[in-house]
C-alpha cells in the first residue's frame, strides 16, 4: 500500500478574490467591516489580514460572517474581547480555506482520499485546548478553531483510481456543502449547547 501525502487547499466560496478594506468599525462586539464585493455569504469563513494601527491585533483574524451585502460584512468577535479602542486602518479580506486534502492512499482498486473540512458557525463553541490535524494551519487559523467560530472534520471518501482531479474536488466540494448545512441551518450548530429544561445556552456551566 502506498500513501501519497500532499496539502491541497480549497476555497470553494462564490468568490475567492482577495479584496482591500475600506473602513472597520465595531460597536457592542458586533463588527463591521467596508468592503466592496468579497463575494461573501452569511456563515461563511472569512481571513482579514493586513491591517495596521493600535487595534490591529483584534481585527487580523479568520472568522464568520453574520450578514453581508455587497458594500461589506459583520462579524462577531470572539466570546470575551470587547471593541477596541485603537485605529485600524487598511488590510484585506479573502474567503477562509474550506478543504484539504491530506493524504490519497491506493486501497482494494480505489483511492481513499483523507482530507479536512474547516466548517463555519455563528453560533461557536469555544474550545481553548482543540489544536489541528493540519500542520500548516497558521496562528489565526487556529484560533478560529479554539473560539468556536471554525469547526474542524477529519474524514475521507474513496474515488475510482481513473477519477481527475476535477471530480475529486467537485466529490469533496459535496461533502463540505452537505456538512457546512447542519451548521448553517440544521441542528448541528447547536453541538456543545446546554439546556435546563427547554431553556438552552452556548455557553454551559
């Protein structure tokens, strides 16, 4: 058996053009973000890099849109860091990586294709220790991942052996579009939830 070890990154949004910030504000944790066309939707995963001034550090980030048009997008900070006071200026925005793949492995006449799916949410469960399968994952990705706001799967899916790489990534691309849905409008969002009676939180004692 032979194990072909690769790191593909996808980003399989409606856009995967990288597009310069205009303006950022924030009030009550809510931000908002000026940017023209980034081809965004709500709930999907985004990455601002780029911006400079006293505030930087809070907005240089990967997250999850919670509204979007074509002027620009929200955002809600992570659980626990209020607005900051500082300037931020300048930047960009680009869609946040959705697949990898990590691994193909000839197996019984087909292909086992192990990748990862980095699924997004408005609703997060923070979780300070997770880490990621990917190594390359950068310092905002993994953030994203211990705020809540990213949620990491590992899986694979077996392909015929004469399959190219265009129905590969159109076979993941299904894979991603039918999880991200239980995040964006089905009961998986709500993983991690605690409940008293019928009277529910994010975040549990």
């Amino acid at each position: 058996m032979k194990t072909i070890y690769l790191f593909l990154l996808c980003s399989l949004g409606l856009s995967a053009a990288t597009v310069s910030i205009t303006s950022i504000s924030c009030a009550a944790g809510v931000v908002t973000v000026a940017a023209a066309n980034t081809g965004l939707v709500a709930v999907q995963g985004f990455e601002i890099t780029g911006v400079t001034g006293t505030a930087a550090a809070t907005y240089n980030l990967n997250g999850t849109a919670a509204t979007t048009s074509s002027a620009g997008f929200t955002f809600n900070l992570p659980s626990g860091t209020a607005c900051p006071s500082g300037t931020a200026t300048g930047g960009s925005v680009s869609p946040a990586q959705q697949i990898i793949v990590v691994n193909i492995t000839p197996l019984n006449g087909q292909l086992m294709i192990g990748y990862i799916l980095w699924l997004t949410t408005i609703v997060p469960v923070p979780c300070p220790t997770c880490t990621s399968s990917f190594i390359g994952a950068n310092p905002a990705q993994l953030a994203a991942i211990q705020a809540g706001t990213t949620i990491e799967v590992v899986n694979q899916v077996a392909l015929p052996p004469a399959e190219t790489a265009a129905q590969a990534v159109t076979a993941l691309n299904a894979q991603y579009i039918a999880a991200q849905a239980t995040y964006t409008s089905g009961l998986a969002k709500y993983a991690g939830w605690c409940c008293i009676g019928t009277t529910c939180t994010s975040t549990c004692p």
